[in-house]
C-alpha cells in the first residue's frame, strides 16, 4: 500500500516554497493539506487561487458549503479545518454540527442553502427540485447557485486529496457527526 507523506519547505520547488512562506506568514503554519498539494508544481498555486476568488456567497455561506459536502464526502480533515474555520466566522459548536448534518434550523436562508448544498453532492448535481425551490425562494439567484457549485467543486478537491492519501490532520479533530448527534 502507498504511504503518502506531506512535503517538507525543503522538499518542494521554489515557487511552492514561496507560497509556503506566504502561507506560515499568514496562517502561521503551513496545513499539510496545502502541503500535500505541493506535490504538483503548480496544483497549489492553482487550488489557492480557485479556493480565494471572488465570490457572490459571504464567508459564512461558504463555511455552510464547505462543512455540508466535507460531512457528506467524509472528509475528517476538511471538517476539521472547517469546525475552525466555522467558529472564526460566527457559528457555535452546536450550529457547526447540525450545518454538518445538512440544515440549519438557527437561520432560515442558511438552512435553505445547507440542504440544497447537501443535494447537489449527494445528486452529484441533480438536486432535488424541492431543494432548488427553497435555495431561490430563500432569496439565493442563480448567480449564488453557480458560486455555490464552484465551492462545491473546491470542497470536492479537498475532500477527495485527503481521502486518497489519508495525512495528517493538523487540526483540532472535529466530533464525529454520529456521536455528536446521538448526545
């Protein structure tokens, strides 16, 4: 079986060491995620630049993305990092949890996303017709509905990196959903 290591500064081109300084002067460290990306000359740089671009969500409306399709891909790094990430945006632990399990019944407009959000990864993006009424009755348009789609597809790219090579996650560990929500 294949043992996949994260690459150290030392172990990657200079262009990625460039980012990975940038990275440990903004983040203070470098996640092993971006690390892994490294790998590639330029998939970090790349993935960096997709994951930043500007959006029609806000930064909350992206974090619901983020925590519904790392749930729904099984993701323990990316729910991990997104609890973080989550909580440094406004949500309590209690939200980030039930946002996992696809809705959020604390916010209306949220809800509306965390369950059209959840169709579109589990329908691999057929959602449901139920799901796309109340994502646009809740006030989203189509131009939401298509940043929606890129966030899932970055999440996808996260999710899928992590689930092949299985690395260090250098984040506090999220609760597992069923254990959370059988308490």
């Amino acid at each position: 079986m294949q043992n996949f290591t994260v690459p150290t500064r030392e172990e990657v081109s200079e262009n990625n060491q460039a980012i990975f300084d940038n990275l440990k002067g903004n983040l203070g460290f470098v996640p092993n995620l971006y690390a892994f990306f490294s790998h590639s000359e330029t998939a970090l740089a790349d993935y960096l630049a997709f994951q930043n671009r500007k959006s029609t969500l806000r930064a909350k409306e992206r974090e619901v993305v983020n925590l519904v399709v790392s749930e729904v891909n099984g993701c323990r790094y990316c729910q991990s990092a997104h609890t973080v990430i989550g909580k440094m945006n406004g949500f309590t632990d209690e939200q980030v949890l039930e946002i996992r399990t696809g809705s959020a019944a604390f916010d209306t407009k949220l809800d509306a996303l965390a369950k059209f959000t959840k169709s579109v990864t589990i329908n691999r993006g057929r959602a449901t017709d139920e799901a796309k009424e109340a994502f646009f009755a809740a006030g989203y348009t189509t131009a939401n509905m298509v940043d929606v789609v890129i966030v899932v597809g970055d999440k996808i790219i996260s999710n899928y990196i992590h689930n092949l090579a299985g690395f260090e996650i250098d984040f506090p560990l999220a609760e597992e959903l069923d254990k959370a929500t059988a308490a």
